[in-house]
C-alpha cells in the first residue's frame, strides 16, 4: 500500500497487523481521488471515520488537503496511523482520535466545520445508514460538506437520505464508492413545510 498522488506519492504506508481493518485498495483510492477530481472536489479541511491505516486522509493531504482529523477506535490502528503520518511527513497537519465514530460525533467540534469527510466502515456494519445521517446532521459539518462512503456492492445506497444527495457511486470488483453532498437548506425548507 502506497500513497498514490501529490506531495508524498509512493511513500508506502503501514497496515495494521492481525486487525479486521480492511485498507482502502490503492486502485479504489486512485478512482475515488479521480472522481473528486472530475467532479470539481478539492478536500481541504477533512474527517476521516474508520479510519484503519489512515491511507484515505493521507492521500487527501499528500494532495493539498490543510488538515485532517483520524478517528479509529483500534489502538494498534492509532499507532500505524501515527507511524504513517511521521513516515510522510504529515503529522503537523493531522491529529488522531483514539475512539468510536459516535462518541466522536457527540463531542463539541473545534475549529471550522469540515468540508470533506470519508467513511470506509466495515462492509458489515448494519449501521451505516444511520452513521451516514448522524454525519449529515453533525455540528461537524456543514451545507455543501462532502461525505464519500467505501462500501460492499451487497450494500444499497439509497440517491437521497435525510439531507444527503448522492453524486456517483461506483464499484470496482469488490469495492465500491458512493459520494455525496450534505444539503442542509433543502432538508430545512422540506421538513418547515412538513
């Protein structure tokens, strides 16, 4: 596993060892920047849930991202995102948050809200809609922030969800992507005219 683009491009990077994290593939990485790219997304100020090895947010910086925040529930997972982060250079601009995804969510944001933010939860999760939402409705984020889901492709991602419009999803073998964009003043005037 490599950095795929940018500043740091092939720098490998670690993966936690014996852990059910399952790494973003370095060729759904390069799809996934590919469509950010076409679609005009240049992520500067990034979330990075499930985090794993930290391979998605460390892509995003080594393409000009200003900063990101990694949250990863696994310890070891911290340590690997840690190592990574000094191996490409990029610890002054990151921080790692050592805790689950919802209590993440639940605490107050500091600085500005995020523009960008990846979820590469276990294919498994039964909760990945509902994640989704809570993402959506977080002081973490705001109108127009986007919100990129790995997924399995037994997985639906449904086009529209309580303030998420979808922009693409595609599969490559096993993996796919979904993008969306979080509407907060669509989702408003709805629910006032309800």
């Amino acid at each position: 596993m490599r950095v795929i683009g940018g500043t740091a491009r092939g720098r490998r990077l670690k993966a936690p060892r014996g852990l059910r994290t399952r790494p973003m593939a370095d060729k759904i990485r390069e799809a996934l920047f590919a469509m950010l790219d076409s679609l005009g997304i240049r992520p500067r100020r990034v979330l990075d849930l499930y985090a794993g090895s930290g391979a998605i947010g460390i892509e995003a910086l080594s393409r000009g991202a200003e900063w990101v925040d990694f949250v990863e529930r696994s310890a070891a997972a911290c340590a690997v995102i840690r190592d990574n982060l000094a191996a490409t250079g990029f610890a002054d601009r990151a921080a790692v948050h050592c805790t689950t995804v919802q209590a993440f969510l639940r605490r107050p944001p500091r600085g500005d809200p995020y523009d960008f933010v990846i979820m590469d939860p276990p294919y498994a999760d039964p909760t990945i809609h509902e994640t989704m939402v809570a993402v959506a409705h977080s002081p973490h984020v705001r109108d127009g922030t986007v919100l990129v889901i790995g997924h399995s492709p037994r997985v639906s991602m449904p086009e529209q969800l309580n303030g998420l419009e979808q922009l693409r999803d595609r599969c490559h073998g096993d993996s796919c992507v979904a993008i969306y964009v979080i509407r907060r003043g669509a989702s408003s005037e709805s629910e006032a005219e309800a």
